[in-house]
C-alpha cells in the first residue's frame, strides 16, 4: 500500500520540523503548609523558580551532535607513577582477579550442585492430586537456583573480560 502525499504539505512538514527554535522551560519548587514539596510549570503561591535557562533542543547547523570532549592538562606538580609502580599495580590487580574468578567458579560449581539437588528433588506440594508432578509449581520453585547460576556464570565472564583488558 502506497502513501502519496501533495509536494507542497510534504515540504511544509519538513520546513516545520527544521525551524524550530529554543525552548523555554520554568520550574519552580513548591512547599504546602504541610511542608510537602512539588514541582511545577506553573507558579503559584510558595513557589520558588529553580531553573531559568533556555535550552536549545536543535543542534546548531554544522556542528556533530557528539558533545565536544574537554580535555583538562594535568598541573605540572601532579604526581606521576613510575613504570615499576604500575607494573606492581597491574600485577597485583591481575592477582585480585584471578582469585575473584577462582572464588566465582567455586560458587558457580556449588550453584549448579544446589540446582541439580532441588531438581531431583519434588516437594509433596507439586505434586497434582492424581500422583503426577506440577511443572509450573517446580519451575517456579527453580527459578531462583537458575537465576543464582546465570548470575555466577555472568560474573565469571566479566571478570575474564576484565582479565583480558589488563596489559
């Protein structure tokens, strides 16, 4: 199915939607007698005007919308790492994260054995009155050993990914 529209209304949608301009955005805080606070558009009795400043919602024409990066030089009296002491730094960070990944694949051993154990096990009260086990009952009960695996399992993927950005 094909839309047509008339040149004209389509140039003076796009004419529309180019010229906008600044917008102009007063808030102001407001407090009742009972010392609740709101903030308002609007200005009413015990309002105080917090934010006055026009913002601009176009992007100048020409200009990245990227924001501009500032970089700030370091004052020359800032203190500087030697090679070695970051090496030691490095080497000591790399020490931390083997054994927060030596730690996390303990736990995520000790997970899944707890996971294994509550599956081989069904609880008199998932069972269905004719004798047959209720899925929904046990899948809900096992939710939460699951999630307890995703999360070590996660956390042990973050940690090697963090152990391959060190130099």
């Amino acid at each position: 199915m094909t839309i047509k529209l008339p040149h004209a209304s389509l140039l003076a949608g796009l004419l529309a939607l180019g010229l906008t301009g600044p917008v102009r955005a007063d808030i102001f805080k407001c407090a009742d007698d009972a010392g609740h606070v709101t903030f308002s558009n609007v200005q009413s009795k015990g309002c105080k005007r917090i934010i006055t400043d026009p913002t601009n919602s176009t992007p100048a024409s020409g200009t990245s919308r990227a924001p501009a990066r500032v970089t700030t030089p370091s004052p020359t009296d800032f203190p500087k790492v030697g090679s070695e002491t970051q090496r030691s730094r490095d080497n000591d960070r790399r020490t931390i994260l083997e054994q927060e990944l030596a730690t996390e694949q303990r736990n995520l051993e000790a997970a899944k054995k707890e996971l294994a154990d509550q599956e081989n096990n069904i609880l008199p009260t998932e069972r269905n009155a004719g004798g047959g086990i209720n899925g929904a009952k046990v899948a809900e009960r096992l939710q939460a050993y699951k999630d307890k695996v995703q999360l070590h399992e996660r956390n042990i993927e973050a940690i090697r990914k963090e152990i391959g950005n060190l130099r």
